[in-house]
C-alpha cells in the first residue's frame, strides 16, 4: 500500500497545483486581485515566522523531555505536526494555507498527533512505541474468571503427567485506548 501511494505522488501533485490555481482565481474574483497576492503573501510571511518559532519551541521540549528522563514522543509528534502545518502555511497557495492553518489550531493539531502517534505504534510496534510516548492508558472491562481446568489425556503411558501451570493472580480482560 505504501507504494501505491508512493506511485500517485506525481499525479498528485499537479492536480494540486490546479487545485490551487483554481481556488486562487475564485478568491480573485471575490476579494479583488491586490487583495489576494497581500492575503497570499501575508500567509506565506506568518508561516515563515511560525516555522521558525514551532521548530525553537519543540526543541526545547524535547531537551526537556531529555532532561527529566520523560520519553520525548509526544512532544516530538507536537513539533512535527506544527511544522508540518508551519510549512503547509509558508507554501503560496490557499488550500495548502488553509490545511497549515487547520493544522496549527489546537483540534487539528490534537487529532494529527494522535493520528501520527497512531502510526508510529503500528509501524514500530507496541514496546517501542510505549519507549517513546510513555505509558498507554488502558480500559479495562470486567468479564467472568477464567477457569482452567487439567483433564488428564487418555494414554497407554503409566507415567503421571505434571499438572498444566494454572494463572494466578487477578486476570484482567481489557483493550489498550490511546
């Protein structure tokens, strides 16, 4: 799949680049000519400045993450997802501006790094993963105990077999919630 995607990279990038003509010339026609290229420059400038203060900023949490022996992931993927949507606003265009500006604002920049966290786990697995976001929550539901029961196998063998390991403890079933 992911060579797939790899694959429509360069049909989509030209058809975003229509896209984004096409939205520049309707904003024309809405707000005057002088008016958009000031809108699209004005974009382009505060993503600069942005990227420049997110790329600082992350870098600071994660040497402080560093310091306290916290795992650094989540404020990495913070970082990473305010870049992205830095860069996406530095871009000329207004899609692209809308999309960095979508992700720069706290829901759009929470569900991207709860998405690209959710990535990482499939990808490195969940051992790794807790490495590098810390501890995952847990919801447990209670279900009925679990009863293990050593019924001896009919054998011509006259050797009496070690009873099965039983589970001690509390058992709990439940489903890891990120």
């Amino acid at each position: 799949m992911r060579r797939r995607s790899l694959a429509l990279l360069p049909l989509l990038l030209p058809a975003l680049a229509v896209v984004e003509i096409v939205v520049f010339i309707a904003v024309v026609h809405a707000i005057g000519g002088l008016w958009a290229i000031l809108l699209g420059v004005a974009a382009s400038l505060t993503g600069l400045a942005l990227l420049r203060r997110e790329g600082m900023k992350g870098w600071r949490r994660f040497q402080a993450a560093a310091v306290e022996g916290r795992p650094p992931g989540r404020e990495v993927s913070h970082s990473l997802v305010g870049l992205f949507g830095s860069l996406l606003l530095a871009v000329p265009g207004f899609v692209s501006s809308v999309a960095g500006l979508l992700l720069l604002l706290p829901p759009g920049r929470q569900l991207a790094r709860h998405q690209m966290e959710r990535y990482a786990e499939r990808r490195v697995g969940g051992a790794a993963a807790s490495d590098l976001f810390g501890a995952r929550h847990v919801r447990v539901h209670p279900g009925d105990p679990i009863v293990v029961i050593d019924e001896e196998p009919v054998s011509s063998s006259p050797r009496p077999r070690p009873p099965a390991a039983a589970i001690e403890g509390e058992v709990i079933e439940g489903e890891v919630m990120r």
